[in-house]
C-alpha cells in the first residue's frame, strides 16, 4: 500500500456538535441559499451543540476534506442567520461553519473556517447577493445569479485554485451537483432569535475561532454589511433595525 504524503497529517477526529434543531423566521427561510459542496472541500456543520459543547475543528494538514466530507456530516448541518431591515431593504446575512480550511499541498490554511454569504433584497425583491471571498466579498446583481426557485441563490463552497476556501455563484454546469445528497442542500437553519436560549447563543458568539470569525455577532455584523454592499443600497443603514431581526414563528 502506498505510504500517505508526508505533509498530511493523521488527526483522531472529535465528531461535530449534534445540530440544533431548525428554528429561523419565514424570510430568513425564504432566501436561505442553495448549497453545493465541490469535492475538495468539507460539508459545513454545526458550530455549537445544545448541550453548549463548541466544534473543535481540524488540523488542516489532514488534506482539504479528508475527516470532514462524510454523508453523515452532511445529516448533521446548521446555518445561522441574522437579518436587517430599514428604508426598503433586508439583508439576509448567512454564516456557515467548516472544520478546517487549507491551502496548497497541507500547507497553510487553519483550523476552522466562518463562510458568510448576503441576499440584499428591496421591498420584497432579491436586488443583489455576496459571498464572502479571502476576506472580501464578491457581489453580483439578481439577474447575474442562478436561483433556486426565485429567492434562493445557488451558491458553491469551493476551494479557489492553490488559496484557500471560499463561496462562488454556482453556474449551469454546477446543476450536477456534487454533495451526497444529490440535490442543491439547505441546512437546518437557526435565526438570531431562534437559539434555544440566548445564553447558548452568546457562548457560540463569544468563541474564538482562531483565524476564521463569525460575522453575524454583533461586534461584526454591521461591518460585515458594509463590505457586502459595497457601494449598493445607499439608503440602507447597517446599524438600524426597523421590524428586524424577527422572532421565529411570530413572523409569517
């Protein structure tokens, strides 16, 4: 049997937190995007359980989804979500935990990776969607994205040539999907308001992650708006909530 590359590295695999169970509002539902996971990469999971227990991640010399591409991770699948509204937009703001990301070879990379993605929506309508890229984000208009239905980008966690992880629009050929699932994913989704508690929300907010951070919390979370508009939707202010973020069954 040939002997496994001296970069990567055998890490004993702490399973992931169980999920929570799904609880978001109506409309963080509604443009929840529309997952693939391409083959060199893992299946997000849940950051937190609910018994309070964070991931612990991997060591990302292990190789780019080696320990973390499992169906049944797959089964085991949180997304969380925070949403804004004020002046005739929402923003729908969407954070997605991975256990490890790498780069070239089992070199570089980190333990633990926070991928966010945006829908911008303007009186009811999907205007313009970002997903977060090294730092940055890339945006594109509605009528540049593919959608799931009308109000769910179809949207690829992908590893970006030799860099590390990151989200791209997903385009024609990306209808063949590659998760085990077989069909564009949506994980179980837990809104701002929908934790069991807010002290288990506060315990997973206040985590370090090392190299990677959540940007729904709320030191980021307005600043993180700021970048994922650029310079669209001047009327909007991402430090106001007017109606937002919403309570769970108390919406519809």
């Amino acid at each position: 049997m040939p002997s496994l590359s001296p970069l990567l590295k055998i890490e004993r695999r702490a399973d992931p937190p169980t999920a929570l169970p799904e609880n978001a509002t109506a409309d963080d539902k509604k443009f929840q995007p529309a997952m693939d996971f391409d083959t060199d990469g893992c299946y997000n999971v849940p950051a937190i359980g609910a018994d309070g227990r964070t991931a612990e991640g991997l060591d990302p010399g292990s190789g780019d989804s080696a320990g973390c591409r499992d169906p049944s991770d797959l089964a085991n699948s949180n997304v969380y979500a925070r949403q804004r509204c004020n002046h005739g937009w929402c923003a729908y703001l969407y954070d997605y935990y991975f256990e490890k990301d790498t780069a070239f070879f089992g070199l570089g990379g980190h333990r633990h990776d926070w991928e966010h993605i945006a829908v911008w929506v303007q009186d009811g309508t999907p205007k313009f969607v970002s997903a977060s890229q090294h730092g940055a984000y890339e945006i594109k208009a509605a009528q540049d994205v593919r959608w799931d239905g009308t109000t769910h980008p179809k949207m690829v966690y992908h590893k970006d040539g030799i860099n590390t992880h990151n989200f791209r629009f997903a385009s024609e050929a990306d209808d063949a999907v590659e998760n085990a699932s077989g069909a564009w994913f949506y994980g179980d989704l837990v809104s701002w308001n929908g934790f069991p508690t807010a002290a288990l929300r506060d315990t997973l907010m206040s985590t370090d992650f090392g190299d990677a951070s959540i940007a729904i919390k709320d030191g980021s979370y307005a600043g993180h708006l700021d970048e994922a508009r650029g310079e669209n939707a001047p009327e909007f202010d991402s430090s106001l909530d007017d109606g937002s973020p919403g309570v769970p069954g108390f919406d519809a």
